[in-house]
C-alpha cells in the first residue's frame, strides 16, 4: 500500500521486497546475474561509520561473479 500510494518506505518494506525479488531470482536461476547488497549495511542512518558503508559495498562488489548486476537500495 505504501509503494502505491507514494508513501514513505521503511527499511523492512524494503527488505521485505529485495527478499521477494532474491526468491523469484532463485526461482528463474538468475543468482548468478542479480547480486543483492544489504540495505543495513549501506544506508546513511545507524548504519556504521561513513567509511565502514562504502568498504561494506566494496567487499561484497569484490565477491561478485564477473558480469554481476546489483541491487543495492539507499535509504536515507
């Protein structure tokens, strides 16, 4: 309802979607070519330092399979 109507969204909505998008790419076998980045790791409140956010994306961009796209949500 929240997504529709425009509304702000919290960060277990957003977790709540990325899941549901991790269990249809299982699904269609596309893990390989979608990666996901937690949005607790990466968003600017209560989330670590401003340097420990960035080295969080840069270890699991590391990890990556070759050609991997990423979804990495930012909530402000």
């Amino acid at each position: 309802m929240r997504l529709t109507n425009m509304a702000e969204i919290t960060g277990t909505l957003i977790m709540l979607h990325m899941r549901y998008l991790h269990d249809v790419s299982k699904e269609f076998k596309m893990l390989d070519i979608v990666g996901f980045i937690d949005p607790a790791m990466t968003g600017e409140k209560g989330c670590g330092s401003a340097t420990s956010r960035p080295r969080s994306i840069k270890d699991r961009l590391i990890s990556a399979s070759p050609n991997q796209i990423f979804l990495l949500p930012y909530n402000a």
